[in-house]
C-alpha cells in the first residue's frame, strides 16, 4: 500500500529504536531519515524506467522567429514525438521521425524553400524548409529539439499545443509529511528497505543483516514487477 513520507520515516525510526516523531520536523533525526529517503528515491528513479513516470508530454516550443522549429526536451527521455500537421484547426498528427544529427545537418535540400536558422549551441547555419509541416527531428544538444521543416503560411513557429509526445518524467519530491512519492505500491517496500539499509549505515554505524537479506530480496522483485499488465518477454532477433 501507499505510505507517506511521514510514515516512511516512522517505520525507520522504530527500527532504529529511535523516538517517536508525530511529524518530520519534531527531531533533527527524523529530518535526516526524510533527507536519505528522497537520496534513495532519486538514486532508485534515475537508474531505472519506471513505468509510473512514463505519460504523454508536451515539449517546448522556443516560439523564437529566428529559431522557428527549436523545441526544448521535456522530461527524461523521450519515446516518440508527433505534430499536427492539419492546417485547418483539425486534428491530423504525424509522427516525426528521429534522424541523427549528421544526416539531419548534412541532408540536400531544395534552397528556394528554406529558412536559415543558427543552432543554440554552436550558432551554426542550419536549414529549415519553410514550405512544408516537418518531418523529422534531431538534438545537436540533448537539450534542443530541431524539426526539419515549418510551414510559413500557416504558422510563424512551431506551437507546443500542437505536439504530442511520450517519455519518462523526472518526478519531484516534497520533503513534507502528507507527501507520497511517486511509485507503485508494489515498489513501496524496495524504497523503504533501501533508505532503512542507508540509515542503518549511516546513523548506526553499520547495516543491519536482516534488513541487507530484505533489500537484496525487493531488489530482485522490482526487476521483473514493474508493469501492472504484464508484459512479453522481448527476445533478442539477430537476423534469422
């Protein structure tokens, strides 16, 4: 089941034999117990996709003249990307297809239709065609997304409102007693496991043998638990 930061800690400071605490902010121990806690949460999230942090994004239009088809990456990593290419106010998206920044800046183009645009890193030239909805994309950046094409009759830039994309989320953390964080219940109890193995370390002096027994065991859960519909075993394909 969901738990609380607050109970979270709770749990830690029994086990510790510690004071009770009503609230994160009754001891300076509990506040360092809710600190470790969002530590292993982070170091947990970051190292792993976690199915509850995947969900459909907008990414960023820079909505700059000058760079008309620049986007900024929103979230962790990214999936797909698709736009409305309907110049009509309907809706019609097209998946844009991701090409590697060599081809992308390398790629002949029609020169009677196109914009020059300079790159936010390098302020290289870089052409966009102005005559049609884009197609593809690429990252100089890993932190910019460029789109091959806008089309000048129908909008100055490309528009947030009109992409659609899915990827992984950095999720956030509040360091308050109502917060819960943002994972499976099923994943509840590898987070408590580990941030109680920290504590124990760091705070005690050393780990307890039984809570290492307990976090080893979770650990090897997670790795096949994570979706709630279950999923097909992907099997390696090496050209037969």
């Amino acid at each position: 089941m969901k738990k609380t930061l607050l109970e979270l800690v709770q749990s830690i400071l029994s086990d510790m034999d510690s004071e009770p605490v009503n609230s994160i902010s009754d001891s300076i121990e509990a506040e360092q117990i809710a600190s470790v806690i969002e530590d292993t949460y982070f170091n947990f999230v970051s190292s792993r996709e976690i199915p509850e942090h995947r969900r459909l994004i907008k990414i960023t239009a820079l909505s700059d003249n000058t760079k008309p088809t620049h986007f900024k990456y929103v979230g962790r990593q990214l999936y797909w990307i698709r736009y409305n290419i309907d110049e009509n106010s309907q809706t019609n998206y097209r998946e844009i297809k991701y090409m590697d920044p060599g081809s992308f800046a390398t790629r002949n183009l029609d020169t009677s239709n196109v914009t020059t645009v300079y790159d936010v890193s390098a302020s290289t030239n870089l052409l966009i065609l102005n005559d049609r909805m884009p197609s593809i994309y690429t990252s100089f950046d890993d932190e910019h997304i460029v789109m091959d094409a806008f089309k000048s009759s129908v909008e100055s830039t490309l528009q947030t409102t009109k992409t659609q994309a899915y990827g992984i989320v950095t999720p956030t953390f509040s360091l308050s007693d109502t917060f819960e964080p943002d994972l499976d219940e099923d994943l509840i109890p590898y987070l408590l496991a580990e941030a109680k193995s920290a504590c124990f370390s760091l705070f005690k002096s050393g780990s307890d043998p039984k809570v290492e027994q307990s976090a080893r065991r979770l650990k090897s859960f997670v790795t096949t638990g994570l979706y709630r519909t279950k999923q097909e075993n992907v099997r390696n394909n090496y050209g037969r």
